[in-house]
C-alpha cells in the first residue's frame, strides 16, 4: 500500500482531533460556569493538542507531496486517488472525509468558544465603565469629597 504513512498520520491526527474536541466541550463548560480555575486546567491541554495537531498536519502534508512526487501526480488529493488502486484510492478519499467532518467539528467548537470569551469581555467592559462613571458623579453614592477622576480606572478597552 502506497499510502500507508500518510493514512497512519491522518488516523493519528483524527485521533489527536477527538481529543481536542473533548477539551474544547471542557473549555465551553468552564466558559459558561464562569470558572477560571477551569478555564486553567484545561488550557494547557488545548495548547498541546493545537500543537500536536500542526505537527501532525506538516508531517501528512510532507508525506503526501512525496507521494506525489514519487509517483509523478499533480500535488492534490484528486490526483493522488486518481493514481492509487481503485480500494487504496477509495480508503484515502474515505479518510480525507472525515478529515474534513472533524476540522470542520472543532472549528465550530472554537468559534462558540471565542464568541464566549467575547461576550464575557464585553460584560466585563460594561461593568468596569459602570462602575467608573458612578465613582466619578459629583453626586453619586459612591462620591467623596477628595474624589479625583484620575484616580478610576477609565479605560474603555479594559
């Protein structure tokens, strides 16, 4: 079998993405609970997988251009079926997919997560201007006589 390396790389890297959808689920669920001792656990696990995952996918992309260079294809995965046995072709092509299904997976999954993390800092933002703004009124319950609005947080960005 030809492709025997790049198919041994593809399962390891759909394995290392099953992983990483499992940690990214954990990060959701830190998210949502607003548990950043969570959020600590679980992002070095993140950190190592998205790693593994890119050596993984340089190694396969390696592989497959010598694949094609060996064999005298086009560099592409059209071609290189193409090139294989009618079974090997169709193992390759059926692997590939579900490449495919996964990264779309864990895209998904990152993105929810981002728009998370987003919301939580625009919360955050809202509550610091809040509390800004009520220590800076002349008149306001949280006013003392040597109130200097220097002296509050105002960055808009924080």
């Amino acid at each position: 079998m030809k492709s025997r390396e790049l198919q041994s790389l593809w399962w390891e890297w759909l394995a290392t993405s099953e992983k990483l959808v499992r940690s990214l689920h954990e990060q959701t669920v830190a998210l949502t609970l607003r548990d950043p001792a969570r959020m600590e656990k679980v992002q070095p696990a993140l950190d190592h997988l998205l790693t593994r995952m890119q050596d993984i996918d340089d190694r396969a992309l390696a592989e497959a251009q010598k694949l094609c260079e060996d064999s005298g294809v086009r560099p592409g995965l059209r071609d290189l079926v193409g090139f294989l046995g009618k079974e090997e072709g169709m193992q390759l092509q059926a692997l590939a997919n579900r490449m495919i299904v996964a990264t779309r997976e864990v895209q998904k999954l990152m993105n929810k997560n981002r728009a998370l993390i987003e919301n939580e800092l625009t919360y955050i933002n809202g509550t610091l201007t809040l509390i800004a703004k009520a220590a800076t009124e002349p008149k306001g319950p949280y006013h003392t006589q040597k109130a200097v609005a220097s002296s509050v947080l105002m960055d808009q960005a924080a």
